[in-house]
C-alpha cells in the first residue's frame, strides 16, 4: 500500500479520530446522564433504550479502535502525533466501560421500580455521587477537546470527592440494612449504582491523565503526580 | 530518526514485547494465586507484600506501552504485526486492572482477618469463584503465550461459570445478611472480593478475545460469536 504522506489527508485522518472520539464521548456522556434520570423516575422504557444505546458504544468502540489501526499503518505518524493515537486507543476502552456502567445504573433502575416495597428514598442516596462523577466525565470530556488539562490536582480532588461519596453511600446503606433487613436487597442496589459511579470517576480520571500524557508527553499514571494514592474500599 | 527495516531486528523488538507481556501476566497470576491463599490465611504481611507486587505491575505496564509505541515509531509494523501490537496495547490495560483487583482482595483479606468475630468461613464462601476465574486467567495467558485460542466457545462457557459463581455467593450472602444483621460487614467484604473475581474473568475474557484478533483478524468484542450476551447483576 502506497504510503500517503500528504499532511493535509493526515490531518484529516488524525481530526476525524479526535472527532469520532468526542462523538462516542458525547453519547456515553448523555447515557450516563439518562440513566440517572431513570434511576429517579424508574420507567422501564427508559432503562430499555439506555441498555440498548449501549450496542452504538460498542460499535464505535471497534470502528475507533479499527480507524486508528489503519492510520497507522497507513500514514506510519511521528512520535508526537502517535501519542494522540496511542492515547486515543486508551481512552477508547474507558469510554467503552463508562457505557457499560451506565448501561448497568439503567438496568438497576428496572430492577428497583419493580420492587414492592421501597423503603429507601434510592434517588435521594445516589444523587450527590451522581452529580460528582457526571461532573467528573464532563470535565475529562471537556479536556480532551480542548487538549488541555489546566490543573491536573483539580482532577485528583474530584477523584477524591466522588470515592468520599461511594464511602458515604456504603455506610449509610450498612446503617440501613443492620436496622432493617428488609432493606438489604434494595440497599444492595444502591451500593452497586453508586460502585458504577466511583468507577465512572476513575474511568474519567484515567481519560484526563491521557490528556496529560498527549500534551506533556508525561504519563503520570500511578505516580498521582507525585501526591499519595487513597484507596477506596473494594 | 532512520527507519530499521532489518527483519532480525523487528522480529526481537516484536519478540521482547510478547516476552515482556508474559512477564507481566506471570506476576499478575501470581498476585492473584497469592491473593487468594492470603484470603485463606489472613496473614497481614502477605496481605502487604502482595499489595506492593502491584507497583511492579504497574511499572511493567508503563515500560511495555512506551516499548509498543517505540516499535510503532521505529519499525513501522505492517498491518499483520501491528494486530499483534494493538492487542497487546489493549491487553496490558487488563493486566494491570488484574494486577489491582489482586491487591484489593488482598486488602480486603486483611480487614476480614482483623475482624474480631468471624461469623463466616469466607473462604469457603469464595472457593469456587476463585478456582474459576483463576482457571480462566491462566487459560487466557497460555492462549497468548502460544497464540492458540482453539475454543471461543469453552472460554464463554467458563466467563459464564465464573458470573453464575458470583451470584450464588451474592445470593447466599444475601441470605446470611437477612438471618443475623451482624454478618452485614463480612458479607460485604465477601461480596467485594466476589466481584473482583468476577472482574477478573472479564479481564480474561477480553485478553482471550484479542489473541483471537491477533490469530484470525476478527475483533469479536461485543458480539459473543453469535451467542446471546449474559447480565451479570451490577
């Protein structure tokens, strides 16, 4: 195959990626933001089209990871336009699993307004984490189309807030469920909601640490910057 | 930067990326196996040393992206080989998330034995989840290492072995729960550590499914070769 050394068609080839990659990100973005609608309002209808929203996620996941393929065998980039690739490549899976856990909140949603008996306000449990991740992928979103990723400790403190939150949520679920057992399964439900939420955050958190590594050319994976890693529980 | 297209030397960067892989599986199967027996003998110095095995892991998974990327920049890998490396690329991001479930049920191995009532043989309770998500990491691994994946349909078989094992100890925690509040604490922690096998068996899944990439061209993420994808609850 003739290699295609024309800038301009590899300039185009690159911009299609980033924006085909904002496309998938926008829609997992709207998925999550949908499927905490329906965990407040519990319509099935709702739960149905967010878990089969999923299957286009999919989908770009392996047109994304294919695209990126041919441009490298085709336009063989230089080390700088690679780390976009390479950081691309990455990012596409967390997009991926950010659809999966949204996918995961809708059919909880399903299995939650199905109960008979509901004696914990679910909505009211997850709405902070809700907001602190979506908040989280919204940013990380924002930075990979901006490339820019002003203050990286930013980041790391919402990181810390949204795994604040789930340890919130766990314990005041236990508290729930050492005082009624009736509550267990649906406090059960709610702690798995707000898990697929912290792992949203470290989904996010992983995408705006590739923004770093496009920009600087650091990848700070792991060293958190050089600041102590928490541990969140489980 | 001139352009080595000497085959003998492709073929050992190639080679030393493969070997390299391996490596890093070998170790995460050791953090698993060792995770588990520490589950087993609650022993906090275990418990730490494994959870330290993970900054190795780590390490290993930044020294072998930049290794893929450097391969990509100097040999220009035609489409066949750059299959292998983009599998690769995505496979070390499973090792890794391997690597870290490994410390968290180590983590968690060491929180149970530091529990003064025990009213659970949690060991027991995650015996059989831990024998087949391991089987399956191994079973994943050996298909990389000799390029092999002969059946799709025995790997599907065991992810679904492995979500079905999860939600017997789910359910049966749950039971435990209802019966006595006081086992709430432990059950969780079983549960957790439940999931992070759980998780694992997917890692595995996904590792298996690119060296059917690598083998036969075709990415059968999301498709399941035709076969009716599972829920696994959360």
């Amino acid at each position: 195959m003739p290699i295609d050394h024309s800038s301009k068609q590899y300039d185009h080839d690159l911009e299609e990626i980033r924006s085909n990659f904002l496309l998938m990100g926008g829609l997992v973005e709207s998925q999550f933001q949908e499927a905490v609608a329906c965990f407040q309002t519990g319509k099935a209808s709702d739960a149905d089209r967010i878990v089969k929203a999923d299957e286009k996620v999919n989908r770009l996941e392996i047109e994304l990871d294919d695209a990126c393929s041919h441009l490298i065998v085709r336009r063989q980039p230089a080390a700088n336009d690679l780390r976009m690739v390479m950081a691309t490549i990455k990012a596409i899976t967390d997009l991926e699993r950010i659809g999966d856990e949204a996918a995961k909140i809708a059919r909880t949603a399903r299995t939650i307004s199905e109960r008979s008996v509901i004696s914990i306000n679910h909505y009211e449990a997850i709405r902070v984490i809700a907001q602190r991740a979506g908040d989280m992928l919204h940013g990380a979103l924002d930075a990979f189309a901006r490339l820019d990723q002003k203050n990286p400790l930013a980041l790391i403190a919402q990181d810390q807030a949204v795994d604040h939150e789930f340890r919130t949520v766990l314990r005041t679920m236990i508290t729930f469920m050492m005082e009624d057992p009736r509550t267990i399964s649906v406090a059960l439900d709610i702690i798995w909601v707000s898990k697929a939420m912290e792992r949203i955050g470290d989904h996010a958190k992983n995408i705006a640490e590739y923004v770093i590594y496009i920009v600087d050319g650091k990848d700070i994976r792991h060293t958190g910057y050089g600041l102590p890693k928490q541990d969140v529980v489980a």
